[in-house]
C-alpha cells in the first residue's frame, strides 16, 4: 500500500542540521484524514481510497451526502487492492482515522499543489526565452518573442510558446526528502519549496 495523505502548506522556513548547515524547509499541517471510501474493481471499476481533511461541524449528514462533513475530499489511486481485504487494508479499513505518523524522517515524498497565479505573462518569463541583443539598435523589443510561425504552413503551429497567463496549473515537485515530523501536532517538515502559496491544499505521496 502507498503512503499518501492531504495537508495544508505552512510557511517555508529553515533550521540548523547537526554539522550546523542551514537546511531550507517547507512545513506542511498534515492530515489526520479519514477513510471515506474504498473503492475496487468489483464495485467501481478502479482502485482507489477517498479521503476526508479538516472536518468542519455539521448536522446529520445524509448517506447520499457522504463526505461533505470534510472541507476537502481528495481519492488517491491505490493499485493492487485485494476484493477480499477491501475492507481493511494493512489494518486500514472505512471510517479509520490515519495522520502523518505513516511517514518516517529521511524519507523522500512527491507533493503536489495548484501553482501560485502570475498572471499574464511575456514568453521571457513565462517560458524562459533568452531574448534579443540588448545592442545594436534592439533598445527596446529585447524581450520580444521573435518570429512565432515557420513560412510554411502560415499560420501560428498548435503549441507554439507566447506569452499569456502563467501559473495556476496543478504542479508536482518530487522527491522532496522528510527532515522532520511532529507527531503530536500532524506538522511535516520537508526540504525544499513546495508548490502554492501559504495555506494552500497539497497532496504528500510516498
């Protein structure tokens, strides 16, 4: 079984290892998330766990309106569950509670946020053209795109890179390395930047 888990991005920050290196960090609050649902081939034609984060008060919650006692339900792809363990998987079963406590210190995790928004954006930027010369009579378009289409076919190809709006795309930043967890207050430390800004949604898989 993969180890995932939602969480919300702190801050980023940094401390001191032993040989007195300064170790850029991201903290993460994460989980405790529920078991919502577990779902297989049998009964939904895939694999996958859905899980709840930040409960939030509620009145009686329906059977049709299952989950929506979570501010956020993400189901995370979980191959090769067995039709016979579906209700309780390594010990984990619906309606169990899991915090961050399943990850352990140097281990490396991939994380996933929506990117900041940068709003529109010239191709210099956006996609990290080098631009023209700053000489020779280019004062003023250096940070031009240049030519956008071949003479033929003429037009402007599918997939060409220009200039428009930047950032707010779903991102992932891989093995980010665990450098420290604590358990008493559901807080992952990670080394590295972490996609989105402060207080955004991420997902941690392991």
């Amino acid at each position: 079984m993969k180890k995932f888990i939602i969480g919300r991005k702190i801050e980023s920050s940094q401390l001191f290892d032993a040989k007195g290196n300064v170790v850029p960090i991201t903290t993460i609050v994460a989980g405790p998330c529920k078991i919502l649902q577990i779902k297989t081939k049998a009964s939904d034609g895939y694999e996958s766990l859905q899980l709840g984060f930040q409960a939030q008060e509620t009145r009686k919650v329906k059977k049709t309106m299952k989950g929506r006692e979570f501010k956020v339900l993400k189901e995370f792809r979980q191959k090769g569950i067995p039709e016979e363990l579906a209700d309780g998987i390594k010990g984990l079963k619906e309606g169990d509670w899991f915090d961050v406590s399943i990850f352990n210190e140097g281990e490396k995790v991939n994380v996933s946020a929506i990117a900041k928004g940068k709003g529109y954006q010239g191709a210099v930027k956006r996609w990290g053209f080098h631009g023209k010369n700053a000489t020779h009579g280019n004062r003023h378009d250096e940070r031009t795109l240049g030519s956008v289409g071949p003479s033929y076919p003429q037009r402007v190809t599918k997939g060409r890179h220009m200039s428009g709006r930047m950032g707010g795309q779903r991102t992932t930043v891989k093995n980010l390395v665990v450098v420290k967890i604590d358990k008493d207050k559901n807080i992952l430390a990670v080394r590295g930047a972490v996609p989105g800004r402060n207080g955004a949604i991420v997902e941690v898989r392991g």
